[in-house]
C-alpha cells in the first residue's frame, strides 16, 4: 500500500504540475541552488564530522552507566539532567527515540525522567545543535540548546508531580568491554574541537592548518590506538548515521527552497511575523504536528526566515517540531494511555510557546 501511495504521488505530480510556469521553475531551480549551497558550506565541515562523532559516542561510550542513572533509585538532581542531555550522550535521532523512550519509561525510569528525554532526546543530538548554529546564528543554537534542555527538565518535573509516577522496578545492565575511558574522550575532544573550528571565522590558513593537523591525529588514533573492531564499528556507525540522515536532510532542503519561492512572503508574515503570543503559540503547534526528519527542520526553518518568520516563533518551531509529530504522537499515546499523552503534549505546546516569547524578547 505504501509503494502505491508513493507511486501515485509522484504520478500525480508530473501529470498536474504545470512545469512550464515560470513561477514553477524558478521554484525548482531554487531548490537546487539551496542544496548546493549546503553540499558547499555544511556538509563537509559541519555534517560529516558531525557523524563521526555521533559514531564515537554511539560504539565507544558506556550506554549502561547513563540508563542506570535514570533508574527508579536515582536522586532528582541526578536524573533528570541526565535524561535531559542523554540525547547527546546516546547519540539519539528522531528514529530512535521512540523505542529507547518505550524501554527506558517500561524498565523504570518512571514518568519524570522518561518525558524529559523524549523532550530533549532529538533535539540535543551534536549535528542539530552545530548545524542550527552554522546555518540560523550561533545565538539561536545556543537558545536552543538551553531552551530545549530546561523545558525538558521542568516537563518532566511537572509530568511526575501531576501523575506521582517515579518507576518500579530497574534497568538490567550488562558489562561493557570498552576501550580505554582517556583515549576515548581525548578522541572524541579532537573531532569536537575539529567541529567547533570549522565554523568559526578565523584566519584561514590558521583554521584549515589547526583542522588538518586535527584530521590526521583523528586519524592515527582510529588507526592504532584502537582495537580494530572497534574502529570499524565506529566507521559503520558513523556511516548508518550518514545514511539514514543524509537522504532526508537533502529532500528537506530542497523543500525548503521550493517552499521560499512559492510560498507567499505576507502570509508567514502575517502568522509568524511578530514575537507576540499568537505567533509562538502558532509556530508550537505546526511544529507539534509537523514531521521533521532528523536536521531537516534547519533548511526548513530558514526558507520561513527569509519570507518573514520572526525569531521567537523560529525557536517555538524548533522545540515543538523535534519532540513531536503526528506520527510521534500516535505511538506515545499507546505508550503512556490518552490523559497523560494529552497532557505531555499540552506541556510540549505551553513550554515551546514560552520559550519563544522570551527568546524573541531578548
């Protein structure tokens, strides 16, 4: 049924769309030009050491040590900044936080800690935050960063003292072999600092050298600090991350440029355009019900600030269009049953809202 739907889609498109307007055309070659724009500015200096490190905390990170922590038995304090971060920890994308939200909140995390990471969980991942900041302003992937960290801590706070839910039961964790911890975090600093370099706007010849020398002491660690399995499953993993990503980042883009174009500038203007109450209410619930595939949500966004989009509806976009979708929606309401899914999404919309108003002011 799916294929039927697809391929009846792209019949329909090529049978209806009038291909010959100029209106179309320019929308179509605007899609190119935003996603050669990308392929030349954030793929190789944002996205690709993006992976990378996304693939070291993936293979190379204890994963047992960060869900025990968001066990019934840990203090507060502990656990919810924790759930509200692990995200990065886990190196968690939009299709995986789903069933690791399902596991952790069925194996005892309890309701407060489960909700803050599915908050935070698709937001905090290295690649959004990097490339939010290089392609929207350093500012608002800080903002977002922040934003999306705290409302997850407070939603999840609230979430708990509403239902008095803390969790029954543990997590069954098992030993790791992992490789040494120093070696580990001194490699996953380099591709780190290799990121951060690679957007700021130093002297080039001081930036691209630093980057260099940084690419081949990466790369002679990968190959003989490391035992060799674990260098091709932080390879392989790197790589799944690359491909499942990739694909939907480039459709998104060109999206993105078809929607600047044919989208008129007076109606996102007119719904977005200001910071006021309405706006961030409006933008919280698109991105509510908006799927966003892991990144795409950064070309989209931009193409709604180039026709007018105002910067606190920009962040409330961004934090309700991560946690949720339609999609998202339906499974956590199986999850969790219909008073507390409702309840989690009103807090997601009301937060996202908030977060907007006060960013916008800024």
């Amino acid at each position: 049924m799916k294929d039927f739907v697809i391929i009846l889609t792209i019949f329909l498109i090529f049978y209806f769309v009038p291909f010959n307007a100029s209106i179309v055309q320019d929308s179509i070659l605007n899609g190119f030009q935003m996603l050669q724009e990308y392929a030349r500015e954030h793929v190789l200096l944002c996205l690709v050491p993006a992976f990378f490190i996304a693939g070291t905390i993936s293979v190379m990170l204890k994963k047992d040590a960060v869900l025990k922590l968001l066990g019934p038995t840990a203090k507060r304090i502990i656990s919810y900044p924790i759930a509200a971060v692990s995200g990065g920890i886990l190196a968690v994308c939009s299709c995986t936080i789903l069933p690791l939200f399902g596991g952790i909140y069925k194996k005892g995390a309890g309701i407060g800690p489960a909700t803050t990471f599915l908050f935070a969980g698709p937001a905090i991942n290295i690649a959004a935050i990097f490339l939010t900041a290089r392609v929207l302003g350093w500012d608002l992937g800080l903002a977002r960063l922040i934003a999306t960290i705290t409302a997850a801590i407070l939603i999840g706070l609230i979430m708990e003292l509403l239902f008095q839910e803390k969790g029954e039961g543990g997590f069954i964790t098992t030993e790791e072999k992992s490789e040494n911890s120093l070696k580990v975090l001194i490699f996953f600093l380099l591709q780190l600092a290799f990121l951060i370099i690679g957007g700021l706007k130093i002297n080039p010849a001081v930036k691209y050298t630093t980057m260099f020398a940084i690419s081949i002491i990466v790369f002679l660690m990968a190959v003989f600090s490391f035992k060799k399995d674990t260098t091709k499953s932080w390879l392989e993993e790197s790589w799944d991350f690359a491909k499942k990503i990739l694909p939907y980042l480039f459709v998104g883009v060109f999206l993105a440029g078809i929607i600047t174009k044919l989208l008129p500038q007076e109606v996102v203007t007119k719904i977005l355009g200001s910071n006021g109450v309405l706006s961030n209410l409006f933008a919280s619930v698109i991105g509510m019900f908006m799927y966003f595939a892991t990144l795409t949500e950064v070309p989209i966004v931009q193409a709604l600030r180039e026709l007018g989009m105002a910067k606190g509806p920009t962040l409330a976009l961004l934090m309700a269009g991560n946690s949720l979708s339609l999609p998202s929606m339906i499974v956590i309401t199986r999850l969790f049953g219909k008073k507390k899914a409702f309840t989690y999404f009103t807090l997601v919309v009301i937060f996202s809202t908030i977060f907007g108003l006060i960013y916008g002011r800024i």
